[in-house]
C-alpha cells in the first residue's frame, strides 16, 4: 500500500510510482472543507493519476486505472441515511457524478457512494468499502504478470539482504550477481528482469532506471522514500537547508545521515531530484579546455550564491565554485525581488520572442523542477552550436535564465503558477537571430519531451508571447492562443504576424518552418487523439453518419456494411483508429487536410483540442540549422 501526503514538495517525485493501472486508487477527501475545496482537492487528483498513465496504444478507448472516490468526516458535517442505511451526503454525491462523467474514458471511477464517518472504523460504511476493495482487487490480480518462482526465495532473502548492507541498494550487475552466488546460479538476466518487474507491482523493491543502463535496485522502498528523500525534502530539512538549492556531499551529510553519500547521490539523479556537477577533473577524465573549464564555471556558479552566503564569500567565489557539486532544484527558495533582472535588460537592438505550454489541475508546478535538472544536464550540449559561447546557467525557484554570448542571448524558462503554465521566453540582439532561435527551439524541444514523458496524458495548450514595450520602457505580454494563430494564418496578415513575431522579422527562419495548416499530422500525438475520442464521448453527440463522412473524406478504409445499431463505444474507437490509421499511413498527411474534414462533419470543437496541442512552429528538418 502507497500511501502519497498532501506535503507538497514531494509531489515532483511522485511520478515515479503513480501511473499504474494493476491497482487501486483510493481519493480521500475530507467533507469539512468548503464544497469548491473539495472539488479543487479531487481534480487535482484525478487529473495528477490520469496524465501519469502511459496511454496503451491499441486504438481501444478503455479506462484501465480503478479509482474509489471517499468522503470522510461525516460525523461533523449534515449526512443523512439512503433507503439501506448508508450515510449520504449530497455534495458528495453530485462529486462524484460530476467527477465520473468527466473523465469517463479517462479512469474507472467506480460508481458506489462511500461517506465515512473518520471516528468509527467498524462502521457499517467502513465494512462497505473494504469488500468493495477485495472486490476490486481481484479483478486487479489478474493483471499481474505471473511470478516467476524465483520471486518467492528472493522476497524472502530481501529482510537478510537490507540488514547486510548498510545502504540497501545494488547496481543491476551487483544485483544479478548476487543472486546468482546466494539463491541460483543459472538465473538468467533476463529471468531477473521479470523478477524485478513482479516485486515492484508487490511493493518488495524499486527498479530507478539511470541513463547508462546500470540500473539501481532499491531493495528497501521505505528506506529511499523515508530515510532518503523523506528527510532531505522534509519541512526541517527545507528550513535548514542552503535556500540556493546548491549543495557539496558535506552539506548532504548533515541533511541525511548516511555514509555512502555517492550512492545516495546516484539514487537522487534517477529520481530527477539533482545534477550532479563534476568537480576537479581526475586522471582518467578527458582533460578539458580553457574554454570549456571557463564555460563549465560559470555554468555552475549561482549569482545569488555570494549575495545569500554574505560578503565573505564574495571574496572567496573560486572556492564557493569548487566546493558546489549538486544542484537540487526543488530545495532553491531563491526568486528575484524583480523579473527585470534576468529579463528585459536588453537595448533597442533587442528583439523578443516566447512561447506558452498551458496546463490544466495545477500540475506543471510539480514537474518544474524536473525540467531544470533536465535542462543543467542539456545546457553542455548547446554549446556545441556553432558560435554559442560563454555560457551562464542560473535557476532559482520557479524559474531559470540560460544565457550565451555575453548575455546578447538569454532564454528564460518561468513557471507561472496563476497560470498554470511554463513560458520559454526568448531575447537577442538582432545579429544574433539565427543562432539564438536555433538555441530557442532546442530549449523548447526538451521542454515538450519532457511533458510529454512525464505527464503524457495532461492537456497541454501552444500558446504564442507577444511581447511589447510601452513608453516607459516596460514589456508587456500578449498571449495568443494556438486556434487563434491557426484562424490569423487564413490571410497573408497571419503570416506577416508570425514573421513579426515568433520568427524575429526573419523571413529565413520561416522558410525553414512549418506552422498552422503545414505542420506535419505526425505531430498530433496518440494522447491528443484519446482525448478527443472521450471528450466526443461525454456528449453522446457523434454520430454513425458523420464517422462514415469523416471515413470518406480521410480516404479511410472502404466498409461496405455499417452497423447502424453498433455501441457508441465501439463508434468511438472506430474514431480513434481512423484518425490513428490516416495520421500514421497516409501519404505525406498535413493537419490542414484534417481540419478541413473534421470541419466539412461538424466536429468544429475538435479541431480546437486537436490545434491547442500542436507546437507553434516545426523545423522543417530538424538536424538542419540555420545559418
């Protein structure tokens, strides 16, 4: 049983063990709070389970992920009794019909009403609910994959193992190792796998993937979720901790008490909570450049380092610089007083650009901070740009500036959280166009690979930042939405527009993209296509006569009989697979072509879901740059 608080510095790492469908999840919230609170509380929870789900890409518009919706506190509010007598509550009803039929398709929410009251456990309710659990639960069982029986002895060994080992973690080849030298010999990796794979669904151990395959097995989940991240993100540990999320092994010392520093460190750059950034380069390391020695410095270098640590280590900044060798995003407390001071400081040769991924349920606030690891470990690799130099990368809470040359380039990366949205902002001097879009785009690309990873299934809006400059020399944001660009581009002034705008008065760079109508229809990913399906599926509003049209127009497959009486679901996912199959195997498909179908049928708001997801631009090619 997972048990995940509402403490919220832990949410980020939550990813790592939600999005499982062999389960049951339990949404638990109190009936004291104000009805629009509990409506926040379980939207937001229901919305974090389903955008964490992997979609299973087999055209089937199913919900897999069971989900019991629980009101407590019953004994402090007004309930009465159903005609059984249950305890009932109004509000708690209307929930959860509201809640089940907006994401039907999306999760299996189940249907029963449970109101407890939170100081009786014998409670008629309370028996309730745990037979609907055993009942769920062995519907979820089967779901399983099959233990190997190795499984059984190695479940046993793992109380021995944790006592062994002061640090109750092995590399994958360790691992294999020893079971091999202490249970089985001729166990096969591959055996192990499946093992590994089994005791997870058990909650015996957890497999961290790293980015050189040498996996981490944690053999004791308590003792990562508990001793390890528990108390390095912890309340005390926060209000004790450097607030400029820059850390040395000593400094974690005094944050966890374990020996093994290094493989603690290894076990938070699995989970995304750091980067680690080498130190002193050793013998057996590729000795580095002056340059690159140079760019490596201030890339680690925190302005507000010296400033928060006082003035003597403003006269000690080399030393500060070899001491930091981590940086923990989600522990840097640091903002700017003013946005001002790392955006907007450029003259009248500055040129302006941006855009916006808009969330939905308040969840991009609890990937940010996985994206500035992401984007530390990337920032190395755009110098490899021809003509980038002098990198400074600084992150402070809720935000980050990337900035080369000198600062003539310098990206920003804020999470607005009123907004509920990421911003990539853009600004350069007018030389530098061309190699500062050719940055932008790269910055853009992780962040987008990045939701699409870790919230695959939440509804991201494409927006476009305008920015302007008012008389008293402030900017001003404009925020277009992607339907409205799409609408702007029916006349030569839309593109004039994106000229002005997203491409820098450069006609060069929009001749290497495409955007609106032109972008390629493999850009409309398989969650964008299960969520028009549900959302057409929440009205009952589509019909067999327009799926036939739509089947026409898109060239689909000829059906000689149609079923008139067939399911609604079994309509829908005739949907899903027609759009599936015409985006993966028609000739050269843009998503004009789509439009214009799904128009020609009626589905009008489709193609505002289907536009909201689709990046602004696309490269043409993408390894090609712009010179």
């Amino acid at each position: 049983m997972w048990e995940f608080s509402g403490y919220k510095p832990y949410y980020f790492l939550y990813y790592f063990f939600i999005g499982n469908t062999s389960c049951i999840h339990a949404v638990v919230y109190s009936l004291k709070d104000p009805p629009p609170v509990q409506r926040e509380k379980v939207l937001f929870w229901l919305t974090f389970i389903h955008s964490r789900l992997p979609a299973q890409e087999d055209g089937l518009l199913q919900s897999r992920a069971k989900v019991v919706l629980i009101a407590t506190h019953a004994d402090e509010v007004e309930c009465s009794r159903d005609g059984e007598g249950y305890l009932y509550h109004v509000g708690a009803a209307r929930l959860l019909q509201d809640f089940r039929r907006q994401f039907k398709y999306k999760l299996d929410i189940q249907p029963e009403l449970h109101v407890l009251d939170a100081n009786s456990p014998n409670t008629l309710e309370m028996k309730v609910l745990k037979h609907q659990l055993l009942r769920l639960r062995d519907q979820v069982v089967p779901e399983i994959p099959t233990a190997p029986v190795i499984a059984d002895v190695i479940s046993t060994w793992l109380e021995e193992w944790n006592r062994a080992h002061f640090i109750p973690i092995k590399y994958w080849p360790e691992f294999i190792r020893l079971v091999q030298s202490r249970i089985n010999p001729l166990c096969t990796e591959s055996v192990l796998r499946e093992t590994v794979q089994f005791l997870q669904y058990t909650g015996d151990l957890i497999v961290l993937e790293t980015d050189d395959d040498n996996d981490l097995i944690i053999l004791n989940p308590s003792w990562v979720l508990t001793d390890a991240v528990g108390n390095l993100f912890s309340q005390d540990s926060i209000s004790h901790a450097r607030v400029t999320g820059s850390f040395t092994t000593d400094d974690l010392h005094f944050l966890i008490t374990e020996s093994d520093v290094g493989m603690v460190i290894d076990v938070l750059t699995a989970l995304e909570c750091c980067t680690v950034v080498k130190g002193n380069v050793g013998q057996d390391q590729e000795l580095e450049s002056p340059s690159q020695s140079e760019a490596r410095k201030q890339s680690i270098h925190s302005f507000f380092e010296d400033a928060a640590a006082g003035t003597n280590n403003l006269q000690n900044s080399a030393i500060v610089e070899e001491e930091l060798q981590m940086e923990i995003p989600r522990l840097n407390l640091i903002q700017p007083s003013e946005i001002n001071e790392v955006w907007g400081c450029g003259g009248e040769d500055t040129v302006r650009t941006g855009i916006q991924f808009r969330g939905s349920g308040a969840q991009l606030i609890h990937v940010f901070p996985r994206i500035q690891c992401r984007l530390r470990r990337a920032a190395f690799r755009l110098l490899e740009l021809k003509g980038l130099e002098s990198q400074e990368l600084v992150q402070w809470l809720l935000g980050s500036r990337l900035a080369f040359n000198k600062g003539l380039i310098n990206i920003c990366l804020i999470c607005d959280e009123s907004e509920e949205a990421i911003e990539a902002k853009l600004e350069t001097s007018k030389s530098l166009i061309s190699l500062a879009f050719n940055c932008f785009h790269d910055v853009l690309i992780l962040v987008r690979e990045s939701l699409d990873e870790i919230v695959s299934q939440l509804s991201i809006c494409n927006c476009l930042l305008v920015f302007k400059t008012s008389t008293s020399s402030r900017i001003f944001k404009e925020v277009v939405s992607q339907p409205t660009l799409f609408h702007l581009l029916t006349d030569s002034d839309g593109i004039n527009f994106l000229e002005e705008t997203i491409f820098l008065h450069n006609p060069q760079l929009q001749g290497c993209c495409w955007f609106g109508d032109d972008i390629p229809a493999s850009w409309i990913r398989y969650e964008v296509l299960l969520e028009v399906c549900s959302d057409l599926g929440k009205n009952d509003e589509f019909s067999i006569t327009q799926l036939k049209d739509l089947n026409r127009l898109l060239g689909g497959e000829e059906i000689r009989n149609w079923d008139e009486n067939e399911s609604y679901d079994s309509r829908l996912n005739r949907l899903l697979q027609l759009l599936v199959d015409w985006r993966d195997c028609s000739e050269n498909p843009i998503v004009g072509k789509l439009f214009n179908a799904l128009r020609a049928v009626g589905l009008v708001d489709v193609i505002t879901t289907l536009q909201e997801s689709l990046p602004i631009f696309v490269l043409k090619d993408g390894e090609v740059r712009v010179e």
